[in-house]
C-alpha cells in the first residue's frame, strides 16, 4: 500500500486500540482497490472492528487471546506511573488481576479508577508480551464495568504459587516456591517513599542454578551458608534475568541440613562449570553463568572507544545522541562471538577484562593508534590476536530481538585438551560413521 495512506492508518490503529495494524491496513488496501472513497473505507473498517463482539477468556488462556477480548477478575494491586511520550509526560496504571484460573500483569493507558480488591469486567482489552509475560492490556477502547463480590475469585495471587528448581524459575513466572542456599549476602540502605528502610540482599543457590534475591523483611538468623524454603516469593525481571523478592506475604523458614535435597557442601564452593551454549540460547536470562568456547568473531565496536559521560552510551566524535555535545570519556572493550559447537553466543567484555584478554592496557592500545595513524588499528590487533583463542567467560545472559548476549564478570584463557574434545565428539557419533 502506498505510504501515502499510513497517517490513516495509524489514526484507525490509535482509534481500534488493540487491533492489529497489518490487519487495519489490509482491510482499508481492499477497500481502496475496489475504489471506495478514502473517508467511507476509513468508517468501514472502524465499524468491522468496532462491531465484533469480544469472547470472554480466562487468565490461563491470555497467552492465545484473541485480539480483543472480554476478562472478569479481581485487582490485587494497582500503581500510577509517569513516562514520556513523544516529549509528553503520560500517567498510566500497571498492577496485577486474577481470577479462578490463575494471575497476570495488566496496564492501563487511561484512568479507569481501579482499586485494590476491585472486581471489574473489562470489555474490548487486549494482550501484549512484555519480558516474555502475556500482559492485560486497556486502552482508550475498553470499556471497565466494576462488579459485586464474588467469592468464586481469589483474593490474591498467592493461590498460584508453584514449586520450582532455581533453574526453571523464569520470566512466566510471578509467584513460587524453593529452596536453597545462601551463598552471598549483605544488608543495603534505601529509602522507600520516605522512608528510610534496611533491605537484605545476596544470592541463593540449589544444585540447579543460582538467582539473586532481594528481601524487604528481617530475616533474623539467615547468613551466607543457611539453608532457606521459601513459599510465594515474586519473581521480578531485570533485562530478562528472573530475581526472588521476598516480601511480607512471603513465609520463609530455615531448614536443617539432614532436610537439605541437595550437597549444601558442593554450592557453597562455587567451582565454576561451563554449559553448553545451547542451554543458555534456550532461556530468556540466566544469572552467573559460566561458557567456554573458541572466538569465531571480533565484532565491529571493539577496540579504543568514547562514552557519555552523562549516560555511558558510546558516542561518535563527541556528539550524544541524548545530550548533545559532550567531552567524550575514554574507554576500551571487545565484542565478539563465542562458539563451543553447540551454539554461538555474544558477549561483551569491559575495559578491565579487555585488557586481560588482549594483553594490552588502554594505553598500550593508544599507542598503536598513534603510531598507525588509524582509528581501526586497534580493532584489526584485536582480531588477529584473539581469533581463534579457547575462553572462558562468566556472567550474565540475556536475549533480545538481536540473539543472546553475556555481559562478562570473568574472562579466562581455558587449557585447551584438543585431544580430550575430540574424543568427547568421536563418542557421540554412531557406531558406522
């Protein structure tokens, strides 16, 4: 379809809030093919989508919700939130409903004066992912009738609590329960809404996997090394690594060590293990993972850089995208691939972990560049040096619409047993191969 017709469609798309816009524009194309004036296929089309009548779902079926949709449930929180938009500051209201079926996030673009323990039904919403979660969506079409009590739905999300392994606590998740080690911890200051708080936060671990987790509760007599079962902990998302938060409708006890599924002895040592990459392409975010694998690639953006020194981000002849021009802030990284046969994965190393694997200091990289008179110099030592190389990386994943990436903690140049790998891949082929 021509551009020409896109401003239409965006204003059907703001007006059929909810419907898709490749469904919009397809509809008005066939209109406007058959010759049907502009303004007449424009109220065609937004009386189609208008007139459907939404079926009404459950929560546990949100996933596979049709694009408009009728939802009965119960607001068990709700928050006001500002953000910008097109340089305007917007309000709108995020929080959590439920039903019989099960709990899920909700946003709402418009103040329809929704109150904890509400319950509403919610005509014309629609679903959208975000962070890998199905999320109720209401915008300028729904339509929110609040209802009497109903003590068929309940009254918080507790009642969806599942048991878990560390491991398979990921971003579907809102509310489970485990068990585990303490294997990192300390207490931390904050202030929350003017108050001044002391929250705990560390790491826990099982034979699974490790997450870190944050608690708003004393925990009198937990210390690195304890042994925790915890039910209905929320689980929070932070670029795509799932966290434990253990707030005051979170029951925890400490466990014995003869109750301990697991050798307590064996985590708290924290040997490091690789996994195949390909386990770590199959999750949205894993925490403190550990990688090993040959360099295929040194990707463009390695090398000497400049930063922000506002915002961080890299900068281009000390202009910043957010402010303008700055005074560039020196700084050095390599970005490349990794690849153990299994699975390639990217990842991003700082300026101290540039230096080890490289072998050359920031300034020892200035240096080439000077006398090379290049801007690339460093960038083309860089790959002729570490392609190849067999590393160990430790950090944390996480996977955008761009693949999967490791912001590394550790680097480490592994010892290559070339005879042991090939053994390892000759026992997996078939007997007569």
């Amino acid at each position: 379809m021509n551009d020409k017709y896109a401003l239409h469609i965006e204003e059907l798309a703001k007006a059929l809030d909810g419907i898709d816009q490749d469904d919009i524009k397809n509809e008005l194309d066939k209109l406007l093919r058959f010759r049907v004036p502009l303004e007449e296929a424009k109220q065609t089309v937004l009386n189609k989508f208008s007139s459907k009548e939404a079926s009404e779902i459950k929560i546990k079926d949100i996933s596979n919700a049709p694009k408009s949709f009728t939802l009965k449930g119960r607001i068990t929180s709700v928050e006001k939130k500002k953000f910008v938009q097109k340089g305007e500051t917007v309000n709108l209201y995020s929080g959590k409903i439920v039903d019989e079926t099960g709990v899920c996030l909700f946003t709402a673009w418009d103040d329809f004066h929704l109150n904890e323990g509400d319950i509403i039904r919610v005509q014309n919403a629609y679903m959208k992912f975000w962070n890998n979660r199905p999320e109720l969506n209401l915008g300028q079409r729904s339509i929110v009738e609040k209802l009497h009590e109903d003590p068929s739905i309940p009254r918080t999300e507790q009642f969806f609590t599942q048991n878990k392994k560390i491991i398979e606590i990921n971003s579907s998740d809102m509310l489970v329960s485990s068990q585990g080690v303490v294997t990192e911890m300390y207490h931390r200051d904050v202030n929350v809404k003017g108050k001044d708080t002391i929250i705990i936060e560390g790491v826990i671990a099982d034979e699974t996997g490790k997450l870190p987790f944050t608690s708003w509760v004393p925990m009198d007599g937990i210390d690195i090394g304890s042994t925790v079962s915890f039910k209905a902990a929320h689980v929070r998302l932070f670029r795509g690594i799932p966290s434990l938060n253990i707030a005051h409708e979170t029951s925890w006890e400490l466990l014995p060590d003869d109750k301990c599924v697991f050798s307590k002895n064996d985590i708290i040592k924290d040997d490091p293990i690789s996994i195949p990459i390909a386990s770590v392409l199959e999750k949205d975010g894993l925490f403190d993972v550990v990688v090993t694998g040959n360099i295929i690639s040194v990707r463009p953006g390695s090398g000497l850089i400049e930063r922000c020194p506002f915002c961080n981000r890299v900068i281009q002849s000390n202009v910043c995208r957010a402010h303008g021009n700055v005074e560039g802030v020196k700084d050095m990284r390599i970005k490349m691939i990794l690849d153990d046969g299994t699975g390639a994965v990217y990842i991003m190393l700082n300026k101290e972990l540039s230096e080890t694997v490289y072998g050359k200091s920031m300034n020892e990289a200035e240096n080439i560049m000077k006398l090379s008179l290049s801007k690339d110099a460093v960038y083309e030592s860089m790959k002729r040096s570490l392609i190849g190389a067999y590393l160990t990386v430790r950090g944390n994943s996480s996977k955008s619409e761009f693949g999967t990436t490791i912001v590394a903690r550790s680097a480490w140049f592994t010892a290559d047993d070339l005879l042991s790998r090939l053994e390892s891949i000759l026992s997996k082929l078939p007997e007569d191969v």
